[in-house]
C-alpha cells in the first residue's frame, strides 16, 4: 500500500507512555493529491492548519488499516501547502486498541508519483503543547488531556526529534466508510455564574475502573502534577442564566452549554486570552443543567488547558468524547470566549435508510436509536463511545443485526469480524478462545487472561448469521478456524450427560442476579450452546454437530424444567450428583424459549406463555429464587423473543416503557434503564428493528 513510506517514531519513544508527535511537511501544490496513512496508537491531520481526519480505524494486534484521504480541496493556490500530522503514542494496554510500539506512516501521492513520505521528508518534533504525564482518562481507554498552550511556537528547533524507523505491521484496507465531521455549533449559554472550592463535597477518588494490576500503564502520582477531574468535584457553583457567546470569564466564573441530547466527536473553542489563564473543560452525559456533576461511569471527563495574555487561543480535543453538557471552568486568568462547537464523529448517517414510523413515541426511539447506532458504529461496533470505545461481542450479535436493519449493509461488521478473524493466539487465553472484546489488551491479571465462554458462543452465533443472512457472498471456510477452535474448546467442558459443566474464567448470562448462578450447570448456557451448534452444524453442514446440538438441547429442556418455568442452575452435591437449585431468572426463561425449539402451544408452557404476557409480574416466588431482566442481555432477548411470538402489540408497548423516558433526557439509549453506566451504547441500536416490527414490518427473527 506505500511505495516508499517506512514507519516512523521518535527515536526511543516508541515504547514510551502518552509521547505525542508532530510530523511535519511541505508541498507545492495538492491538486490531485492523496494521502495514505496510518499510525498507533491514533492520528489526527491538519492541512494548511484545517482539521482533516481523526484515525485510523482499529483492527488487530500487527496489523494496521491505511486511510486514503483526498488533500485536493484543503490545497493553497499560492505557496507551500503544510501538512501536520499528529501521533498519540499512548504506550499502555486499554480494551479500546491493541498495545504496541507507535509509528506512524505516510505517503502523499499524484498518481503514482510520490512526493512525500515518511523515512525521507517528515521532519519530527515532540509536543510542545501535550502534557505527558497525566491521569488516564479510564482504565480501558488511554490517558487524558492537558495542554500547555504557553508555547506558541510548536516548530521551533528546540522541539526537533530525531525519527527511527519501527518494523511495519501488515497493512490492510479501510474497510469502513469514513466518518462524518460535521460541526455542531453552540452560540448560547445555558447557564453561566461562579463557583467556589467547597470542602465537604466528595470526589470519586478513583482514576480506573479496575485495580491497575497486569501493567495496564499509568504514571506515578508523584509525576502527575493537575488532577483537574478531582479539582471539578470539590466545586459549588451558583448559577446565573443563560445567555449568548461572546462571554468574558475570569477566575472563579463558568459558563455551561446544555447540548440537549448527547453529541459525540471533538470539542472546539476560540478566545482572546486576557489574563494568563487556566481552563477547565469538564463535560457529562447526563445531569441537571442546574447542578453539574459527573456521571459515576468511572470516567475523567476533563481536559485542561494552559493558556498565555495576548494569545488567541483556538483549540480542539485530540481524542473524541460523548458529552450532552460542557462546562467551562476558569480557575485562573481572564478569557474572551467567542465560540464553542464540538466537530462530530460518528458513522455518516446518510448510509441510514429513511423509515416511517406511525407511532410518535416509537419515531422518537427511532431517531435515538440511529443516534446511538451512529455512535457507537464509526470503525469498529463499540459498546460505548465514552468509557472504552471497545468492540465486545455479544454486543456486536446485536448491533450487527441492526448495522444490517439499518443500512441494508454490514460494512462495519465486515471489519469487525475480520478483526476478531486476525487474531492469533499467543498464550494470553486457552487455545480456541477469542477475546471477549478487541481489538484489545487481554491479560486483566498477572495470574491469567479473562475471557467470556459465553461471549465466544454468540461470536459463533454472529458469524453464522452474517454468513447465511447478511453476507452470504463471503467463503464460509475463512471463519471455520474461529468457529470449530471455540467449539473444541467448549467440547472439553461436557460433562457426561453431554452439557457444559463448570465452565472456567468470567461467565456471563446477563447482568442480573443470574450471573450468580453460573455454576456448576448453567441451563441458559446450554441453550445458547444449543444454539451455536446447531447454527455452526448448518453452516458447515457437520451432521455430527448437529446431532449434539439436538442432543444437547433436549437434555437441557428436560433437565431444566420444573412443569413451570426453566431453572436456572444445578450444582454438585456432596453425594457427587448434580442437583437443581431453585434458582429461576427470567432472562434464562428467555435463553429456553429461544434456543430450546419448544413447543410453546403445548399445555406444559400455558403458565410461562402468561408469565411472557405480563412480563412476569404474576410469577409466583414462593420457594424459590427469581431475578427479573436487566437491560442487557435479558430485555433484548425479550424483544428478540416477542419479534419471533409476534406480539407486536406488546413489543411496542415495552419498548415505550424502557426506552421512552431515555430520549426525552438524552436523545440516546442507554446500557442500563437506571442511571448509571454508559448512556449511549451501542446494543441498543437494536431497538431500531423491534419498532419496525411492532408496526407490521417483516423480519426475519
């Protein structure tokens, strides 16, 4: 893909945690011009000064996917063209990429006559501008922003670096199509006033959302000089009403901009800077417009900025966030705000097809749910685009379906699989098993990798659906390696009724009380297992495999049911027998009733078809456990469920009920119905399909 570029770092950097690079290059004339590049961990480009593009797109661990970026239309008609590209090495492990050594790579072409590239006319300069030593934004993503913006001269001499060339991944096409990055622009305030430090009020304390065990990366807390998440949270504001930009701001005062419904890409601002300053931006999913506060999500949503008297000070966030309300905090100095936007970054919703949607309540879902998709579909399909930005499956069994739904395409699930196709195996997890999100770092712990037995199943599930629904042009054989290794692997733990018994790491069956019931036996686990081997048997046309997958299924069914609703586990008693416990949730009634193929007219499922009716409201829990759904997976597998039933009525109904107070408070859908977590995640895209059927569309479910 390059004719000439080598990959490029700093010379002893590539390794280095947080190191921020600035190649530089110039250029007679642009017209006709196209750029190839890519870099680790991320990029972002400037031409002439205009912001280009954000990347690239993630794949797996030795690999690399190369942009093609037209530069024709940012070109000068007179004089030299600069061309800036920025490279965040961020040198940590994080479950939003693979960790390796940075480079970046890149090559300006007319035709095939190369007139840039990377190893022969990039000069290198580290950061004048980055903080290095900070906080990490979050644990599973990398680390957070400050910027020092004293130094107005990035270029000069003093920053220079000498460039080494690092060993080439291999290089594989975009395969996705390139985001949008159009500018939301805020020209009011909502509020603005003053704070002050107020002692009694708590911080969250924490800067990960995992112990940093394993060497996940940080800096010492001696090294890092501003907490500017912990400095938010120790302030009481007052408010004074909204108004209109240009604001003057000095310390002690802020102005607040309530998006109305969450926005996710880059913040931009512009000012005079009056007074030396410190800026603080700090920014949330959700809160009162009166009342700022950070989500509990475990996330630093702040950046920090270090500004200069007399400078006009124009700066852009280098990584993307998801806010729904920003404030602008100065601690120090006075600042002439004359505007603020945040330039999106989401997949390019004119790929979404237009839909008519009677209901209102419904249109509104709709639109959240083509938000959320947007959101959370850019390079890879991400569980969020806040906390991680990581590609679960499981998740993407769900998103998949509605990328499909939505766009009458799966151009994002083709790179998200292929990615999961590309990993190899290199003594992080058991042979066989695959990640349970990536690209990403694994080993959570010194001891061993973790990984979701459960996860891996509804990768086989996805694949097999993506190859006989979605893509059935693809050769099948490419993912027979994936599917059979996690099926071998699963094959080691049956026990001698022919179940999965004891399965090892983190199992995962939804986050309710029934993921406490995952031993010995796990009933909606042998379903799903059911499932994934009757899917992988019709695919690869395995008559053995299929034969267990009846085998298993029936064993289940007979096993589990107690002449009311399924149970949910057994366990071992010390007479060595399996013993059901009376434990009884009601996603794993859903898990049956989808992959047990039951006969649900016969007379032995009249209660539990009733319980489905009224969302098991009436289910009698005398002597017995019982946990209702969670968000996920359980009340998808409802929906999943009611779409195969036909009860459309009802579908529609639930889906009003759990989605429709999100939208009026975010425009997005949410990870939990509660607030916490993640308020704009990516499964729930899905809803986008439920609606359809529940007003008379044909799905195939």
């Amino acid at each position: 893909m390059f004719k000439q570029a080598i990959p490029v770092f700093a010379t002893g950097k590539e390794n280095e945690m947080n190191y921020t690079l600035l190649l530089r290059a110039t250029c007679a004339e642009l017209r006709g011009c196209k750029l190839y590049i890519t870099a680790a961990s991320f990029y972002r480009l400037f031409v002439n000064g205009r912001f280009v593009a954000f990347g690239p797109a993630r794949t797996a661990g030795g690999y690399a996917r190369v942009d093609e970026l037209a530069l024709g239309r940012y070109g000068k008609k007179m004089g030299e063209n600069e061309i800036v590209i920025e490279v965040a090495g961020y040198g940590c492990k994080s479950l939003s990429t693979v960790k390796q050594p940075s480079f970046a790579v890149a090559e300006l072409r007319r035709g095939e006559e190369v007139l840039l590239c990377t190893g022969r006319d990039f000069e290198g300069y580290v950061s004048a501008h980055r903080v290095q030593c900070v906080d990490r934004y979050s644990h599973q993503r990398h680390f957070g922003e400050v910027w020092d913006l004293h130094e107005q001269s990035p270029f000069d001499a003093q920053y220079r670096v000498t460039l080494s060339p690092i060993a080439p991944p291999s290089f594989l096409p975009r395969v996705v199509p390139y985001p949008t990055y159009e500018v939301e622009k805020c020209t009011e305030f909502s509020s603005q006033g003053h704070f002050r430090y107020h002692a009694p009020k708590v911080f969250y304390p924490y800067r990960y959302s995992a112990s940093n065990a394993g060497g996940w990366g940080h800096f010492a807390e001696e090294e890092v000089q501003t907490h500017p998440y912990r400095w938010v949270q120790n302030q009481k504001m007052t408010h004074n009403g909204c108004g209109k930009l240009p604001i003057s701001l000095s310390a002690g005062e802020f102005v607040l901009f309530d998006m109305k419904r969450i926005h996710v890409g880059f913040f931009e601002w512009v000012g005079k800077v009056i007074e030396d300053c410190e800026l603080v931006l700090a920014f949330t999913e959700f809160c009162s417009p009166r009342a700022f506060s950070f989500t509990n999500m475990n996330v630093q949503n702040v950046i920090e900025y270090r500004l200069s008297a007399g400078s006009e000070a124009k700066a852009q966030s280098f990584e993307p966030y998801s806010a729904r309300l920003v404030c602008l905090m100065v601690r120090k100095g006075t600042l002439r705000l004359s505007s603020f936007a945040m330039r999106l970054f989401e997949h390019d919703r004119a790929r979404i097809l237009t839909a008519k949607v009677k209901d209102p309540a419904l249109r509104r879902i709709r639109a959240a749910a083509e938000t959320t998709f947007a959101h959370n579909a850019v390079d890879i399909y991400s569980d969020c685009p806040s906390r991680e930005r990581a590609g679960w499956l499981c998740d993407s069994f769900f998103t998949g379906r509605a990328e499909y739904f939505l766009t009458g395409k799966s151009t994002v699930e083709d790179a998200f699989l292929e990615n999961y196709r590309l990993y190899r195996y290199n003594g992080d997890l058991p042979k066989g098993a695959l990640p349970m999100c990536y690209p990403a770092d694994i080993r959570w712990t010194e001891e061993g990798g973790k990984w979701i037995p459960q996860w891996n199943m509804w990768y086989v599930l996805e694949v097999c659906e993506y190859l006989t629904r979605r893509r059935p042009d693809v050769d099948k054989e490419i993912f027979r390696d994936s599917v059979y290794g996690v099926l071998n692997l699963l094959a080691k733990y049956e026990n001698t009724d022919g179940l999965l018994q004891n399965l090892p790491s983190w199992n995962f069956v939804e986050w309710s009380t029934a993921n406490e019931w995952v031993q010995d036996v796990n009933y909606p686990t042998n379903f799903l297992y059911a499932g994934i081997l009757k899917a992988a048997g019709a695919l690869y046309k395995d008559e053995e495999m299929l034969q267990k997958a009846a085998h298993v299924r029936t064993k289940t069914a007979q096993m589990s049911f107690d002449g009311e609703v399924f149970i949910d586990n057994a366990v071992k008693g010390a007479d060595g027998v399996l013993h059901n416990t009376r434990n009884a949730s009601e996603a794993g009634q859903y898990y049956a009733m989808l992959f047990g193929e039951l006969d649900l007219s016969d007379a032995r499922y009249q209660k539990l078809m009733q319980y489905v009716e009224d969302s098991f409201a009436s289910f009698e829990k005398a002597d017995r456990e019982f946990v209702p759904v969670n968000a996920f997976i359980g009340l998808y597998l409802r929906l999943w469920l009611l779409m195969r039933l036909g009860k459309r009525e009802l579908l529609g109904q639930d889906l009003k009920d759990f989605f429709g107070g999100m939208v009026a408070a975010t425009g997005t859908l949410w990870e939990y119905k509660q607030h916490k977590g993640s308020y704009d995640h990516g499964f729930a895209s899905f809803a986008a399909l439920a609606i359809a059927f529940a007003e008379g569309a044909e799905i195939e479910v």
